[in-house]
C-alpha cells in the first residue's frame, strides 16, 4: 500500500503495486481516514512492520497546513504520529 501526494503519482504507485490509498499528509484528516482505510484493508491482519519515511524541509515556517500547523512539523512528526497510533478505533499498530 502507498499513499501519494499526486493523484498521477497515487495511479501509477496502484498499477505497480497492486492497489494504493489516498493520503495527503499535510491535512490530518486526510492521515486519519487512511488510517481507517487501511484497518479495513487489512480486516484485522497484523502489521509486522511498519516504515514511516515520509519527509518535508520547508525553510519558510510561515507555511501553515489546513488544520494551522507549521508544515514541516505536521507532515514529519504529526501525520507519523497518527498513522502509527491513530484515533482509538483507527489504531494501525
């Protein structure tokens, strides 16, 4: 599975690897709804490992994501946190 920023990239990341959700790390709704996605994909199948890489250097601080955070911050620390430790039900790990 692959979240991907652009929809082209999100399509051929799909075809490659045989299927991909939609995940705009700047905008923790859009991490919790994958999250949940991916619970339901895996319907209960353990996850062995998982590798949280994703990652934004963006030297103007000033640039703000949807829900108000600075967006290196969101993106390398508070969309991690959440896919890895969700919202209660959404929990991956």
């Amino acid at each position: 599975m692959s979240g991907r920023y652009s929809p082209a990239a999100g399509r051929a990341a799909a075809q490659e690897c045989g299927g991909s959700l939609p995940l705009d790390l700047t905008e923790l709704e859009s991490v919790r709804a994958f999250a949940a996605a991916v619970r339901q994909e895996l319907a209960g199948t353990p996850i062995d490992a998982l590798i949280l890489n994703a990652g934004v250097v963006f030297p103007d601080a000033a640039r703000r994501t949807t829900d108000g955070y600075e967006t290196t911050f969101a993106v390398n620390h508070l969309a991690h946190y959440r896919v890895r430790s969700g919202n209660g039900a959404n929990t991956l790990a």
